[in-house]
C-alpha cells in the first residue's frame, strides 16, 4: 500500500534530491504543526518529527488515510481533474509557477480543513482562498524575495486556517506604493527572477478567455521585442524597455526557438502557425501589438 502510494506521488511532484514520499511527509507534517497551533519557522527535521512517541503519528492508522486522501487530491489537481471548475483549475496553473512551493502548504491545510465527506472543496470558498494566496505570496515575492521571508506570515496563516479564521495576512500587509514602484523598475522583472515567470502567468490566466494547458507543459520567458532584433535594427528609444514585464510572454521552448528573434509582425504569424501545427487551434494566444 506504502509503494503503491510512493507511485501515486512520483507522478505530482518531481524532486532534486531525497525520496518523492518525503514531499508528502512534508505537507502532512505542516498540516500537523498547525493544528498544533506551531507557527514557529524553525522546523525539525522530519524523520525527528515523525519519530515523536516511538513514532505514534506514523503508526496511526488515520495517518495513513489522510496521506492517501492527500496524495488523491494533488493527483487530482495534477492531471486537473474536472472535479474542479474552469476558474479554480487556471488559478492553480498560476499557482504552478509561484516563485517557491510554500503555496503549496497553505493548500494542503485549506484542503484537511475544509474537505467535506468525499474529500471535496466547495468552489467559491477555494477561489476566493487561492486569489488570496496568489496576490500575497506574489506580491511579498517582489519585495522580499525567497522562501525564508515567507515562512513568517504563511506559518501563522497555516494555524489561522486551523481556527477557522479568514486568511488576510493582516500582519504582513504590502505597500501598494511599493509595489507599484518595483513594477515600473525594469531590474525588477529579469528572467532569471522567479517572480518574473510568475507575473506573466498571473496575467496570463487574468485573461477570461485563457485556455489551460496541460500541467506537463514547459513554458519559457520570451521577449516580444528580442534584444537581437535592437542589436539589429536599433530603434527602441530606450533599450532599457526590453527587460520590462510588458515586452514579455510565457511560450512552450519549441514555439520559443522558432520565432525568437523576429519582429513582431512576423513574430505573431509564427507563433500562431507553429501552434496550430501542434494541435493548438483552441489554444492559439490572442496576441496584442504591443506599441513602444
């Protein structure tokens, strides 16, 4: 049952090192910890954790009913499961692309918390929760960068969820000024940031229309106004502008290659007719022409 388990996980989330169950002990031990009523952001190891009383948690049968349940819900949301609506599966796409996997905690807890008898969410309760967590844990991304900044406001929230109380991030409110700040600032958004793949998500997804892609897809930053083509042409005002958030848009590498240094114009058409080529007639971005 444990193996069967193990293959279950090795098909949601792919791990650089350690064994694919330890992620599932992982989210299962934070869960834990919450309900504990731990917000603590110093966390013990998790053969520690889970040794406790001669390993009272391991042994317990109901743990290993909640890790089977868990293991089906991200399963579900993996293989985006049309138990979940159209607007729920794109804000988990989005999620994806977070700048770091804490994301992923808060939902496993929402999940224990809130499931009903079949192991379900109710729909517009785990939207309006996944908006919530989307606009902090993106936007405390762009100020404080990397997960150990948000271990503080998103452990609390994790007991928060536990005593039924509304997630806010009341304590770790961001300045809207700020905000706007770093995002007129173009050093903000390089393409070696995090948080740059996962604004364009973001904005992706922010369009109604979006199509969801499958999970496997890989997606890669592409500047609409390639820096060979200022190298050749020279006739942006200020070269600064390539590297704004504006001048750029996720597209899967094979589509990437093909039309990368091309003007826009041609740029469009190419795009369009590689995808179409691929199958995607459904899928086809609407691209803008964007003005510099």
């Amino acid at each position: 049952m444990w193996k069967e388990l193990e293959n279950i996980y090795k098909e949601i989330f792919v791990v650089t090192y350690g064994a694919s169950m330890d992620e599932l002990f992982t989210h299962y031990m934070y869960y834990k910890r919450a309900k504990q009523k731990i917000s603590n952001t110093t966390v013990e190891g998790l053969r520690k954790f889970y040794e406790k009383n001669n390993y009272e948690l391991l042994c317990s049968e109901d743990t290993f009913n909640d890790l089977e349940f868990l293991a089906d819900f991200w399963l579900k949301i993996y293989r985006q499961d049309d138990c979940f609506s159209k607007r729920i599966l794109q804000k988990l796409f989005v999620l994806k692309y977070s700048p770091n996997s804490i994301w992923t905690y808060l939902v496993t807890t929402y999940f224990f918390k809130y499931k009903n008898k079949n192991n379900e969410l109710d729909e517009k309760d785990f939207c309006f929760f996944l908006d919530k967590i989307i606009a902090f844990i993106f936007g405390y991304s762009l100020i404080k960068p990397g997960i150990s900044a948000l271990k503080i406001p998103v452990f609390a929230e994790l007991v928060n969820i536990i005593n039924n109380s509304q997630i806010d991030f009341k304590r770790h409110r961001i300045n809207k000024e700020l905000i706007a700040q770093m995002f007129a600032d173009y050093n903000t958004f390089t393409n070696n940031r995090p948080i740059t793949k996962s604004m364009l998500a973001w904005w992706a997804f922010y369009q109604k229309e979006q199509k969801i892609f499958d999970s496997d897809k890989s997606f890669h930053i592409e500047h609409i106004y390639a820096k060979k083509r200022y190298d050749i042409d020279g006739d942006l005002q200020n070269k600064k502008n390539i590297e704004l958030i504006g001048n750029k848009i996720l597209l899967e590498n094979y589509v990437n290659i093909r039309a990368a240094d091309y003007r826009f114009k041609e740029k469009k058409y190419i795009i369009k007719g590689i995808l179409l080529m691929m199958g995607y007639k459904r899928k086809v971005l609407e691209l803008k022409n964007f003005k510099y």
